[in-house]
C-alpha cells in the first residue's frame, strides 16, 4: 500500500527539513518551513528594500497680503476683486472696494457688537462702584469684579492656581500711560514684593532702595488706607484688610505725606480711568 505524500520540504538550501504545514512565500512562491517562513529568514529575492523615507511635505501655506500682516493659512482665500490671498482678519480688507458703503455690511454686526459691548460694560462699572461704597453689598461687587478680571488678569506663571490674588492696580497719576491693569500676585508674597510685580508690568519707576527718592507705595482705592510693606497679602485677606479683586492704587509718596495722600486718594477721580 503506498503513502500518501505529506508535507514539503523547506526550500532554504541549508534546512531542507519535511515541514507537514510548510508555508507559501507570497513574494517568490517558496515553500519554507516555520522557521523560514519570513522573507528576511530565507533571504528572499523578491523582497523590497523597505528603508523608510521621508515623505516630502506636499501643504502649502498662503500668507496674507495685507500689509505688516505675518498670519499664514493652510487653505487659501482669494478675494473675488483682486484675487490675492487674505487672512480671515483682512478677509472683508478696504483695498479693493470703491467705497465704504460696499464693506459696510461686513462690519456693521461686528461694529454693533463692540458697541453694545462697551455700553454694557459702563452700566455694570457705574453699579459696581455704587455698590463698592455700600457696605452690604460691597462683598457682593468684589465677587463679581474678581470674576471679570480673572481672564484678563497678568502675572508670574509660575504661581499656582490656588495661590493666586487679583487686584486691578491703577498707575501713579505721574504715569503716561494712566491705565489699570489686571493683575494677580501669590497670597504667601509680601505687599512689597508684590509692588515690585506691579511696578513691572505697569512700567512704573521703582526707586524704593534708593535714599532720599520718593518711595512708591500700594493704596486700597476704597479708602485709600497705605498697605504696609512687610505685611503677608494673604493674612490680609483673612483679616478682611483686602479682598481678592478690589482695586488698588499705586503712588509716590514720603514718609512725612503718607497721611496726607491717603486722605486725597479718597476723592481722587482721576483713578477711575
């Protein structure tokens, strides 16, 4: 009785072992054995060189071409007059149309809005001061300007969340620029190290380690009380001496004329801007 014919054997010159389940190379039609079975075990002569290469990056990027503008796109906007490339800024630019009333209706929403805005904005100032100056409801404003100088207010990064006050610090009045700023400093810092971050980002002259040179010093815009230097900004807020997002004042004064400029902050209107 013959047997019947079982397995193959590998093809590999240097196996040649009976494998009852050879495999098929896809790439040169081979038999081989497991151990074979891939093309780099075989050295198989069909296979590709699969080195990696670096596939060239075929995006392209339009940059705008509206003047001292840099913004560059990944899709490109033509304008349907001059037919160059405009950011989504300069989408609605005036380069290209006659007259005003032609770009107009493009910015008329946006106008609207920053108006309305703006209006908005004063209302709620105007009754946040009426409400700073009631003692009920003064806990109640601060709240509420806390959380509108939250995401505007600057600093050092590298304070934690947690740690982190809010002030909006009006410039001496001797100051160009005259402008509030939003600020936070950390609850474990001095009122002076605090006032070396708000001279900083309010471009203010700090000339307090110098003799004789007026020094500059931190006010509460409430009642223009002088916040001593070396007091904890965050023991402070327990004593209830300042709360987290009430506006200060920082200005130059002397030793002799602290009294006398605390009393004038308390009708200084100029502060207000």
């Amino acid at each position: 009785m013959e047997l019947p014919k079982l397995g193959e054997r590998c093809s590999r010159v240097d196996c040649k072992q009976l494998d009852f389940l050879p495999v098929l190379c896809s790439l040169c039609q081979g038999t081989f054995c497991k151990d074979h079975s891939f093309p780099s075990n075989h050295s198989c002569t069909k296979v590709v060189d699969n080195v990696i290469q670096e596939k060239r990056s075929t995006s392209e990027w339009f940059s705008c071409h509206a003047p001292e503008c840099k913004e560059r796109s990944a899709v490109e906007m033509l304008c349907t007059k001059c037919g160059f490339h405009f950011c989504l800024t300069h989408r609605h630019h005036d380069s290209c149309y006659a007259n005003q009333e032609d770009v107009l209706p493009w910015r008329l929403p946006k106008m609207q809005f920053a108006k309305a805005k703006e209006e908005t904005d004063k209302q709620v100032e105007e009754k946040l001061k009426a409400a700073q100056k009631d003692t009920a409801t003064r806990a109640t404003a601060n709240k509420i300007r806390l959380m509108k100088i939250k995401g505007k207010a600057v600093g050092d990064n590298k304070i934690p969340t947690t740690d982190r006050i809010f002030f909006t610090v009006h410039p001496p009045l001797n100051n160009p620029s005259q402008t509030s700023r939003p600020l936070f400093v950390s609850k474990t810092w001095t009122v002076g190290r605090s006032l070396d971050l708000f001279s900083k980002k309010l471009n203010t002259e700090n000339n307090n380690s110098k003799p004789g040179a007026p020094k500059l010093k931190i006010f509460r815009k409430e009642d223009g009380v002088c916040l001593p230097m070396d007091a904890i900004m965050g023991s402070l807020l327990q004593d209830c001496l300042l709360s987290d997002g009430e506006p200060l004042i920082l200005e130059y004064v002397t030793t002799d004329t602290v009294a006398e400029v605390s009393e004038t902050l308390l009708y200084m209107d100029k502060y207000n801007k």
